[in-house]
C-alpha cells in the first residue's frame, strides 16, 4: 500500500537554528520558512536526493507539537510521511484492520497542498504516521 517516504519531519523550537543547520553544517538544500497557520506549524523543507526533511516550529497558541516539544525540549523526529496512491482508500483497508486515524477522519490540505492523514501512533510501532496522496 505505501510508497515512497515523502519526508521525515523534525519538530524544533527555533526553527531558523535548525534549518543553518542543515544548511550550513550538513549542506543541504533548504527551502525558506513559510508559516502554516491552518496547521499550528511554520515549516522549512530541505531537499535531499531520495527524500524531504520537514522542519516544523509551533506556530500560534495549542500548536499540535507543543506538547511533544514539552516533552523533547532538544527536538526530535514527530512523524514520518508515507505516499499512497489514493488516500480514501488507504484509509478504508488501514480502519478495516483496526488502525485509527486522528482528527475527524477525513483528509486535511497538508504543506504540499495535497490530501494528507495521520494515523495513531500506538498502531505503527511507536511513530506517528502521516500519508499523503501522491
Ligand atoms: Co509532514
């Protein structure tokens, strides 16, 4: 059912810190820092050569990564991201077999401006599990 990994996202308190990082210790390609209100983050993307790094700072009050940061005040990775083909369908066949999906259920807009859902972690090995429609 999955395809390739989309990226891996780190979340981090300063994500300017973060991103010279990757920049400039690593050197990467990295992308510039767009806020995403609707999702409580600002992200910065890097680009390597088979995959994304997703850097993600809380944006706003009740951000969803708050709560891991409080937890991982270093940062950490949140979650890893999946590419499906259709992501209705994925959806059906991972709840037929006992997966939960978070949030209402149904597909949100993600970063890339595609369809995305994230699954419980407690059903993938410890790891939040976002798939995107490819
Ligand atoms: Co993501």
């Amino acid at each position: 059912m999955i395809g390739r990994l989309n990226h891996v996202a780190i979340a981090v308190r300063d994500i300017a810190k973060a991103a010279a990082v990757y920049r400039d210790t690593l050197g990467a390609e990295v992308s510039d820092k767009v806020a995403q209100p609707d999702h409580g983050v600002s992200t910065v993307f890097i680009t390597l050569p088979n995959t994304k790094i997703e850097l993600l700072e809380p944006l706003g009050e009740g951000s969803p990564i708050g709560k891991f940061l409080d937890k991982n005040p270093d940062g950490g990775i949140h979650h890893v991201c999946y590419e499906v083909p259709d992501i209705l369908a994925a959806r059906d066949t991972l709840k037929a077999q006992g997966a939960r999906v978070l949030g209402d259920g149904e597909p949100k807009i993600g970063a890339h401006g595609k369809p995305v859902m994230f699954l419980h972690p407690k059903d993938f090995c410890g790891t939040l599990v976002e798939l995107e429609q490819a």
